[in-house]
C-alpha cells in the first residue's frame, strides 16, 4: 500500500505541478477506491458504441497484415528513445577503442567490442519491461493482446537493433583489418549477446525491475571475462579450474540455452498479471 501511495503522489505531482504533500486526501481516496466491475450488459452495449464509432478497419474488416504493422507501430512508439541513444554511443565507444588497440591485442584476446556488444543488448532487453513507469502499460492491460506478444514485439526492435549495429561494426572491422574474417567475428559476440539477453530480460519479467535485469545480465559478463582472461590465476589461488564459457567450443551451448530462457520470460510476462491479481485480491 504504502508503494502505490508512492505511486500516486508521484503521478499527480507529474500531472499538476503541485508538491507531494497537498495531495495527500485525495492519494487516500485514490489508494481505497475500487473500481466498480461492469456486468454483461454493459460491456455488450460499449462494445457496440465503439463499433458503431470507430471504423470498420479496425475490427473484423481488417486483415491480420494491417493489425500486425498497426501493433509494431505503437509498439515502436513505447520503446524508450533512451535505448537507441545509449546502444549507439557505447556500441560507438567499443568500436572506436578496438580500432585504436587493434595492433596491441594479444593473439586470442577478443577486441573490446566483442565484449562491449553482448553487454549492450543485455541491458537494452532488461529495460524494455518496466511496468512501473511504462506510460502505455494501463492501456495494454485493458486490450485482449497478450503482454507475452508485446513483450516479443519490443524485443523484436532492440534486440535487432543492436544486432544491426554489431553486423555492421563487424563489416567495418572485417574491412579495415586483413587478418579479421567476418564469420569468425559475428559468431564470437552472437551467441554470448543471445544468452545475456535472454538472461536479463528473464530477471528483468521476474522481479519486474528493469535495473534488476541490467544488473545480472553486466554481473554474469564480467564474472564470465573474469573466468575467461584470469582463469590461470583463478585456479592456482583457489585450486579449481574454471569454465570458459565464452570460448568458440561453447558458443553453440550459450545458443542452446537461450531458447529455453526467453520462453520462460514470455511465460512469466502473461503469468505475471495474473499472479499480482491473486496478491491483491487474495
């Protein structure tokens, strides 16, 4: 409760200017209020003044194409324009610094994009899912369209987007510099970008903490680069020998599982509405 008082204070101070503390009759009244659940007849009689208002393309008159590219749209619209910007100014930055240091990486270091690349899908996917400060979130709630697909149609966007970006810097570096083959290169950073992705996207539905998701997904690569490049040193203080999940043997393994990890987000992504309902209602 005191979370959703929090909540609204926020709100109508965003809303009408005005400090958080002369509200606070009116965030009580807001906090208790229970919306009244109309009956049958009434959605019946809504349902049929909106068909009669609205056009006829946007019910049954219209195909599955134009309901497709309409949903892509809006949902293009949601996504935070933050992503884009912060994907291309580190993805920017990793490319810059691996031209610079290109002649002074040891023999079998990857170049600091193939480490920078997988870390920005990770935390743009993590971001995508916010159902606090999400804008359009109480209108997705009110449509039939179930938040797994909406969840898919923003990753649809992000997840391509910086895949786009790592396509491209992989042809310029396969063009500038004679000794880097494009193949090698696109599938040193695709898989590692698929599982973290996956990975924080997965905490991120979960907790339903965007920051959460960010947070595993950075956590998990650094612990995977510290496995990786101080391995050596690792084994001999601790005994052990850790596993290089980032080497060229493994990469179809990081794919694999993948797949399994973002099903299970969009599982917990329709779950989850449901689940809060039997919380605050029960």
């Amino acid at each position: 409760m005191a979370n959703e008082k929090a909540r609204l204070r926020k709100r109508l101070h965003e809303d009408t200017g005005r400090a958080p503390g002369e509200d606070d009759t009116l965030v009580e009244a807001l906090a208790t209020w229970q919306a009244p659940h109309p009956d049958a007849d009434e959605r019946a009689t809504l349902l049929q003044w909106v068909h009669e208002a609205l056009p006829s393309t946007y019910f049954a008159g219209s195909s599955r194409r134009e309901w497709l590219v309409a949903f892509m749209r809006a949902q293009l619209r949601v996504v935070q324009h933050e992503i884009w910007w912060a994907s291309m100014l580190v993805m920017a930055l990793g490319i810059v610094v691996s031209l610079v240091t290109i002649h002074m990486t040891a023999p079998g270091s990857e170049l600091p994009f193939v480490l920078v690349a997988p870390l920005v899908a990770a935390c743009g996917l993590a971001l995508i899912y916010d159902t606090g400060d999400d804008s359009a979130a109480e209108i997705e709630r009110a449509t039939p369209t179930a938040p797994a697909l909406i969840l898919l149609a923003r990753m649809i966007f992000v997840f391509g987007f910086d895949l786009m970006l790592s396509l491209c810097a992989s042809v310029i570096f396969a063009s500038v510099v004679p000794d880097i083959s494009l193949a090698p290169l696109v599938f040193s950073w695709l898989a590692p970008m698929t599982f973290l992705s996956a990975l924080a996207l997965l905490w991120s539905v979960i907790t339903e903490e965007p920051v959460i998701g960010a947070m595993v997904g950075f956590g998990l690569w650094v612990a995977l680069i510290a496995a990786r490049y101080w391995n050596t040193r690792l084994a001999a203080r601790f005994q052990i020998t850790l596993p290089d999940l980032l080497s060229a043997q493994t990469r179809p393994l990081l794919l694999i599982m993948a797949l399994p990890i973002f099903i299970a987000a969009f599982w917990f992504s329709n779950r989850k509405l449901d689940f809060n309902k039997s919380m605050f209602h029960g």
